[in-house]
DNA sequence: GTGAAAGCGCTAACAC
DNA sequence: GTGTTAGCGCTTTCAC
C-alpha cells in the first residue's frame, strides 16, 4: 500500500466513514450531548485509525480560540534545578494531553526576543513562570497580554497562583540534621534574594537556629553557581568564628565549596561538614560523596501544570505549597565536628 | 489610555490605516514585488506598532502552511552535552525568526508520546534529532510524515543531513596531549557504540595510538553517566597493564572517575591521569580540577538550524561538520606520569 | 440522529 | 497602487 502523501483531513476521515465532517469532529472530540449511533461513531473511529488522523493544531486553534500549549519560562535548564523542574512539568502537560514550549530566560537581550516570540505568537494557552526575580515585569508583562499564568518556585503577591516547594521546612531540617551530627556553629550561602526561595531559606535557616539556642549563625549571600560556593565559603571563613558545617541553597555551590575547600587544605568533613540543598546524582561520585536534602522538584514542575490548568478553569486556587517532604541524604561530607 | 481587552487582529491594523486587510498583510510581511506608496507602508507599519499588532501563529500557519517552528528531539537535557546543544539550536532559531519547541526523549514510553504528539500536531515545520541512536526508528518515521529533519551529533545513512562535529579531531588531540605529558599506556572509557559518535571516537583514539606506537590501548564501552565512568574506570584497572592515562566520552563519565579513584585510593593525577570530553564550569571545583577537551557544542546546535533551513528550502546540502577546533584545558587532573 | 454552513485570522491570486 | 475574494482545516450553531 503505497503512503498517503499528504496528511488526512477530517474531511477524509468523514467521507471513508460515509459521515459529514461535523459528526466526525464531534464523535472524535468526543463532544458532550453528542447523539450520534453506537455504529456509526465505530465507523468513524475506524476511519480515523485507519488513515491515521491527526487533527491539524492551527487550524484547530484557530476554531476554538485554544492552543493546547503552554510556555515554559524558565533560568537556563544547565541548572539541574530547573530542568528537574522543566520536566516534571512536561510529562504532567503530556498527560492532561498539553504541549509544553520551553523558553529560556537567561536574563539577557536575546532571551527576551525569544519569550516576547512565544508570548505573542498566539500559539500558546498559558505560561508558567520560573525565572522571575522579584523585580520582574514578566507578571505585569503578562497581565497585559491576558495570558493566563502561574509562578513556580518563586512568588509574587501580584501573581495569582504561586507553586512552591516548603522551602523553609528543608531549611528547619537542614539546621536539624547538623545540630544532630553535633554543630552549633552553622552556615549558610544563601541566594540573591530578588528570589523568593532564598529569602525564605534564610529566614528559616535563621529563626531555626534561634529557636534551638544556637549561636547566630553565619549567612553570606551568593549567586547559585560553583562559583557563588565558592566565594560563600571564603566569606564563611573569615568570620570571627567560623562554622563547622554548612548548608548551601544549591547543588553547585556545595559543588563551589568541596573544591574550594580542597584546595585550602580545609578538609570535608572533619574541618568542615557541608550540607547541599536539592540532589543529584553526581552526590555520589564526588569527592567526598555529598550529603544533601533531597526536594521535590519534578513535584513542583508538575503541580504548576495543574494550577495553570486551574487557573483556565477560572478557579480561584490560590498559593500551592507541594506536600512531599524534603528528605536528607547523608553522604560522606557531613560528620560530626572534628570528625 | 485604557488596554485592548482583545488581541489586535490584522483587520484591526487595515481599518486604522485605512486600508485593506491585503494591504497591510502585503505591507507587513513586506511580500515580494509589493506596490503600495511610501506614504500607505508608514501608515500601516505606524498603526501596526500602535495597537501593538503581531500576527496571529496558528491563522498564519493555516494559510501559509509554514509554521515558523521547529522541533527539537534531544536526550534528557539534564545531561549538559544535550542542554547546550539546545541552546545554541534556539539561539541560532531565534535569529531566524523560528521558534523551537523541544521534545524530550528520554527512550520511553512517555517520552515517546510526547515526541509523536509534537510531530503529528501540524504545528512544527521540521525537526532537529538529537537523540537516535544507530537502530533508531525516529529517521523512518519522520520520512513517513514527510518531516523535514537533520540529525545533530548523531548521523545516519539514511539522514538526509548530518551535522556533527569532528569527534575523531578531538580523541587524537587527546592522545596527543596525553602523549606528550609522557604517558604511553592510555585509556578509553568509550560511550556506547549505538552513538555515532562513540564509534568514531573510539576508532580514532586507538588508530591515533597506533600511528604513534604506542602500546595497544585498553578501551571499555560504558553508558555517558557518572556510573559508567565508575565501573569504566575498575574495567581499566583490572587490564594486566592498567593505563597511566585515560580519556572519557563525556564530562559525567570523568566525574564518576575522579570519584571512584578517590574511593579507591587512587591518586589523580599522580597515579592516573584523567582527560574528559566536553567542558563544564563545574571543571573549575572538582576535586582535583578536571582536564577537559572543549567541544563546539553550541555551535553544533546552530549549524543543525542552518542545516534543517537548507532542507526546507529544497537545498542538498549533505553532511555538516563543525570547523571549530577541539581545545584542550589542562587542569590538574592531568600530568606527567608518576607525577 | 445527522448534516449544512458560517467563521476563526490570515495569505495570496487576481481583479480593478 | 489598492481592494476583493477564496480558501487553509477545524469547530459549532442551528436546521432538518
């Protein structure tokens, strides 16, 4: 049998079926309070199935107004984080039979051309946001264009639905888990704080060690990358009394850190234990194995599929707080102080 | 000023410039062969900017049958090899004037879903393969739908074109660099052989070895992540002259090296030299800092953009292969043997 | 139960 | 030089 060479139409798909078109459409979408007989909505299937109809999405989009799309915007997925999240949020899209667009926001000129592409091509029913600092006009920019929309892992109060993670719960058990190994001089490299997770990370980490008594802890600010740990950790060491363990905000400055450290001679864990927020699976192989709190970031990309989806139903869902419980994983760069 | 409740439609733009809709659709996609006054096209373009007028994708791609799109079907973008790639793809796109839409394939069912819902969605004009390996099935079924396609760092017999960097370059400049620290037994921890590329780089690391009289070199195959690099690195140790050197087919391969040689009392660089493919910032923190043969990985990407373009205009162009040399950065994973 | 027809926003062939 | 018109493939209202 030779190919068809060029794609079914529905129109096909009625004639072979020996229907109009509209009840081939209304028995494919499977239309409410469609009547149509138990045999002839066979002969349709059948049709379709057998010349392997796919409906055409632009024209379908130009029909119902809707795309069956949505725009993922988020910091540059080279970050674990937000590719961990990219995909969470794609296999969600995939099963509630949505395609996701993924545009990165590397913050620069030509990461703006291409999401004012996306947001204006009319091929798109929503957005979810993870990129956006706190000064971000992306919410505003949105709004405007009556894009419906959700923030992940970040929240806006002018955002009408944010989905996020108990950050300061990993931040609680981060304080919890070294005070255990037998800490009380700790450490944090936090985030840059135009994002919300890292204020909220610090606070936490902060008001934790209060509440257990501790001396205050030592908090340097820092970007994300290896670098960021990097510098954290000289931060951290210049202090009057430098802690003896740590807790990064990121995989890669945990990363910054081990290598940092091992160059200056300070040894993991025994001058200094080194705790990382979110896992990957490089923890084990590097050296030493890197003990970290495990968060649910698929979770996270998933459930901001489903709260953009609310958001089309015009329900009022409000904040999302995704329930999993960050885990610690204990590696070899965590021990008690001294050893 | 109060917002436009709707989006701005080409009528729109006509009846504020008062012209015809043909007029302006002529004006704006400046049509070939075009006559209208000079004073007509301002008076479009200035009412077009005004209202904020930007064509609608799904009507556009109904009329002209183009949709402006691309689709990229890449492994697991979790894997920075594949993630850069995509960028330089999108980058490249963008100055194009086409938006990419990325489809992960992550050889499963899922992933397989989503690719087929993106391929069949008539909302894409061609596609960039990233992912298929030698028995792949993903070339057949594009050539069924009549999807234009390229394959990137992959290539096929049946692919249409093939971009691809010159893999063979950078494993004898490998050698060569190993050669001239003063190693003579080498190793490879080679990717798996369903990947083009780890064919050839196997090929062209042992006849490198051969053509400098070097003993014969101990080659294992091992998937691109850190755990194949680990049980790479306990294969090469068990040969009956262990390598005092070896390269890696990827970065997480070099990571699961280093790590398990640390486990294992291995001395990096002094007992074994370690060189990975492929370069990361993290190269900088690693413990010791990682050896690395740089690869034009965003260039790749953008060279599958020019390539899948010449496709669509009808173009033979055949195979692609990236000018930019490999470049090797010595770090301190690497030295003279012994030390 | 089923079908005819209008129209989504755009482009392009053709007429004026 | 500029406007009219016929679709692109689909959904959906409404009449039969």
């Amino acid at each position: 049998m030779p190919e068809t060479p060029t794609r079914p139409r529905l129109t096909d798909v009625a004639a072979a079926a020996g229907v109009s078109k509209s009840a081939a459409s209304k028995v494919l979408n499977d239309a409410p309070g469609t009547s149509v007989s138990e045999e002839t909505r066979a002969r349709i299937h059948e049709a379709a199935r057998r010349l392997g109809y796919r409906p055409h999405g632009p024209a379908r989009s130009l029909a119902t107004g809707r795309t069956g799309a949505i725009a993922l915007v988020l910091p540059p997925l080279s970050n674990p984080t937000h590719a961990t999240i990219a995909r969470g949020a794609t296999r969600r899209a995939l099963e509630l039979g949505f395609m996701t667009l993924t545009a990165e926001d590397a913050g620069d000129e030509a990461s703006r051309a291409g999401l004012e592409m996306v947001i204006d091509s009319g091929r798109i029913d929503g957005v979810i946001v993870g990129s956006a600092s706190t000064d971000s006009d992306l919410p505003f920019l949105l709004t405007r264009k009556q894009l419906p929309y959700v923030l992940v892992n970040r929240s806006s109060p002018h955002g009408r639905a944010n989905v996020v993670m108990d950050v300061a719960q990993s931040a609680r058990e981060a304080v919890d888990f070294l005070v255990g190994l037998g800490h009380r001089r700790l450490g944090h490299i936090g985030g840059p704080t135009e994002y919300t997770p890292s204020v909220e990370r610090i606070q936490a980490f902060r008001s934790r060690c209060r509440e257990l008594r501790l001396p205050e802890p030592t908090i340097t600010l820092q970007p994300f990358d290896e670098g960021g740990g990097a510098r954290g950790l000289t931060d951290l060491r210049s202090a009057l009394e430098p802690p003896t363990a740590l807790f990064t905000s990121s995989f890669a400055q945990a990363v910054g850190v081990l290598g940092t450290a091992a160059q200056a001679g300070l040894r993991v864990p025994q001058d200094l234990s080194v705790l990382a927020n979110d896992d990957y699976p490089m923890a084990d192989y590097l050296v030493p194995t890197l003990s970290t709190v495990a968060t649910p970031l698929a979770e996270l990309g998933a459930a901001a599929v489903d709260a953009l989806l609310a958001v089309f139903n015009g329900e009022e869902t409000g904040d999302t707080v995704i329930p999993t419980a960050p885990q610690i994983i204990a590696r070899g760069s965590t021990s008690a102080p001294g050893d």
